[in-house]
C-alpha cells in the first residue's frame, strides 16, 4: 500500500450510507476510496443487527442488516473494482481508523488513519454514524495490545485459533455466534478446548442461538465459567489467564491460549469532532441541500449529520448521498454541464457501470 494516494473523494465510514456514497460518486465519474475501522463494510447493520430484518428500504420489501450491506457492495462494486490477483480492492481500507483530516493550501484535503496511511483527495465525505465502532472491552489494563487477544472473528484470527484453548469473553449475540461458528468448523482448525465466560449463566442472545449453544454446553463441548474477570496475568506479550470472581466471591484463575473478546461494540465520536466543522450536539451540521458542512469541500451523510427535519433512517441517508455527490460534482467540475442523466437510459452511465445498454 502506498503510504499516500491522489483522489477526487473520500468516504469515511463504509456503513450503508458510505457505500451508497461510493455509488453515486462513481455515476457522477468521481473515483472514491472508503475508510472503516471494522474489518468488514455494513456500519451498523452488520455491528448490530446483522440478522434483524428491515422493513423500509424502498424496493427492498424484507432484508437482513447483513443482506442489506452485501446488496450495497454488489452495488458500489464497478466503482470499487477487485484487483485479479490479489482478488481485493485498492480503494476500500478496512481496520483503519481515520485519525486527521486536514485542508491543504490548494483546498484539497489529507486523510490520515491510525495505520499510516494518507489519502489525499479533492473533497471528503464523513459517513461516521454515531462514530468509530470499536469493540467493548474487559476493562483491564493489562491486556491492551496482547497478541492472543481478539476482538473480530476473521479469518487470520479463526486460524490462529485451531488445536488452542480460547475463552470467548460475552453472553450476547456476538458471543454465542461466535462459539458456535467455532465449534461448527471442520475438526482439522477447531479449537481443542472451548469455554465461555460471562458474568451471569443466562445469555442475552436471539432464543434460536440461545438454544443452539445450550445444546453445546450439555454436550460437553463448550464449557461455561460464570464470573467477573477481574485481573490479567500477560507475559512475554502474551496474555496467560484472567482472574474471574464466582459468585461465591472466590477468584479463580482461566488459563487459556487465546481470548476472544466478543461483548459487542460502542461508537465513539472521537476525531469526528476534532476536524474543525461545526457540530451540535456532535452531529455535523449540514446544509440540507448540499449536505456540505461548515468546511468547504467536507460533506456530512447519514446518521453523523443533523439539519431541520433530519431523520436517522438509511432512506433518509441514501437522499443526502445522492444529493452531497450532486453538490461536489458541481464544486469540482464547476465548467462542466451537470446533466441529471437517469441509469435506465444514460449511455455514459452505462459505461460507468460497465453494463451493456439495457441491462
Ligand atoms: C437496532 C437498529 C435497527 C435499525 N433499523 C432500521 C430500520 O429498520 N430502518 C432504517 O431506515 N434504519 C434503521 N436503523 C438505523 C440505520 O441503521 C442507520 O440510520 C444507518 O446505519 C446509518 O448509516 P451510516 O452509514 O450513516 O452510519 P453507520 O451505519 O453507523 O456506519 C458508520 C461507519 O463509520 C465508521 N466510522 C466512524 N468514524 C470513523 C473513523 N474515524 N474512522 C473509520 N471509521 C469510522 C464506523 O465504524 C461505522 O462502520 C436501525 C438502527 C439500529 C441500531
């Protein structure tokens, strides 16, 4: 990855309105790169409700907040394209929290995120919702950058985990899918040892899951340890045990090879706040027909932005992208004619698209 890149737009946040943005971007023929912390695009349809229905997506009668991330990446694809050979996309930077966002002298913007990667580009769009989502943690000092402790189930981590003890830390949703995703994978990369850690022994978890996992503790293959992790033994950068109080208030130590960490996520506002637009109430504050905020060039979409009337839903957030790629579109190309050119119909489109005409 190059440590700086040109382009006309970036998205930061790749929720379902950041990738709407990417989408209406690259029809108007501006070339976008999209940042996420989370290691997977969707915002929070996929954070948190993943397997909830939505009802309200025009067109869409009935889709999973995971369904409806995946139909809007299929969607965004011919302006974020994969690269054959290593079958991933230049253009998106998942797990890079965007840290700075400065304006240069010549009015262009530099991104820069937590893992030294600039972008610069000619307008900025924060798609940040309620901010960055980053997982919950234990609450112990201690085990702040150790390698055996995860937090996203991906697939490094799901191999770094075969033939190990791991404690999955949790009792909700993101817990209990988590130990059965591992429980359920071919015995060659399973764990060997299984445990479940969580405060209370009655789950917060979908009745469906609740069950599925019940059925794994009676059959031996998952164990539960009912407590408060109160201490972390780490050594050598690895962390060793955590120290769990029963609620016999006696504390145990649970040795294990890997933590899983699985407590669900919060958003925080963190450096939205610190590039210089005008907030209130930490919404960016926007014109609600530009969509641009009290910087020139930066536009605010989807549930980071707050005008008179404004509604915290995905149609509501999908009209603001279609209208803030309009608005920077104008701004950047202010010679060119700014046709409304229709998909059905619009040769160039099509092009853009890369869709034979018609279909
Ligand atoms: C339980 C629940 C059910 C819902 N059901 C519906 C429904 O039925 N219909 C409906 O219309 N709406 C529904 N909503 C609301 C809808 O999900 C939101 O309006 C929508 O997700 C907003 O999309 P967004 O892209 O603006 O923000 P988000 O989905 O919050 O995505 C923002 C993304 O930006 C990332 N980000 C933020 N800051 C940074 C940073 N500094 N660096 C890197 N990444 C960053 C975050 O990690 C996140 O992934 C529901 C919400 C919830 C919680």
């Amino acid at each position: 990855m190059p440590s700086r890149v040109d382009t006309d737009a970036v998205v930061i946040g790749a929720g379902p309105v950041g990738l709407f943005q990417v989408f209406q971007l690259g029809l108007l023929g501006l070339k976008s790169h999209l940042i996420d912390v989370l290691p997977e695009v969707g915002g929070q349809c996929v954070a948190l409700y993943p397997d909830k229905p939505i009802y309200d997506v025009p067109g869409v009668p009935l889709c999973t907040g995971r369904e409806l991330a995946r139909l809007l990446l299929t969607q965004a694809r011919p302006f974020l394209p994969l690269d054959v050979a290593s079958g991933q996309c230049e253009q998106v930077h998942l797990g890079h929290l965007v840290s700075e966002l400065q304006v240069e002298g010549d009015g262009c913007f530099v991104v820069r995120t937590d893992q030294g990667l600039q972008l610069r580009a000619r307008s900025v769009f924060v798609a940040a919702g309620a901010g960055a989502f980053v997982p919950r943690t234990l609450n112990l000092p201690a085990l702040e950058g150790a390698k055996n402790v995860h937090y996203h189930l991906d697939d490094t981590t799901i191999g770094a985990l075969a033939g190990r003890h791991v404690v999955i830390s949790g009792g909700g949703d993101e817990a209990l899918g988590a130990a059965l995703s591992l429980s359920a994978l071919p015995d060659s990369v399973q764990p060997s040892e299984l445990t479940l850690l969580h405060r209370r022994d009655q789950f917060q978890a979908e009745p469906e899951l609740d069950a599925q996992v019940r059925h794994l503790l009676t059959s031996g293959r998952l164990k539960l340890v009912v407590g408060m992790p109160t201490d972390a033994l780490v050594q050598d950068g690895r962390a060793r045990s955590v120290t769990v109080l029963g609620a016999d208030s006696v504390p145990r130590e649970l040795t294990f090879d890997h933590l899983l960490v699985r407590q669900g996520m919060s958003p925080k506002l963190g450096p939205v706040s610190q590039w210089g637009m005008s907030l209130d109430r930490k919404q960016v504050s926007v014109s609600a027909a530009t969509f641009e905020s009290s910087t020139a060039g930066i536009y605010a979409v989807g549930d980071i932005n707050t005008y008179p009337g404004k509604k915290r839903l995905l149609l509501c957030g999908f009209h603001e992208a279609t209208l803030a790629a309009h608005a920077a579109a104008a701004a950047l190309n202010p010679e060119a004619p700014q046709h409304l050119l229709y998909t059905t119909t619009s040769p160039l489109l099509h092009q853009r698209l890369g869709v034979l005409q018609g279909h």
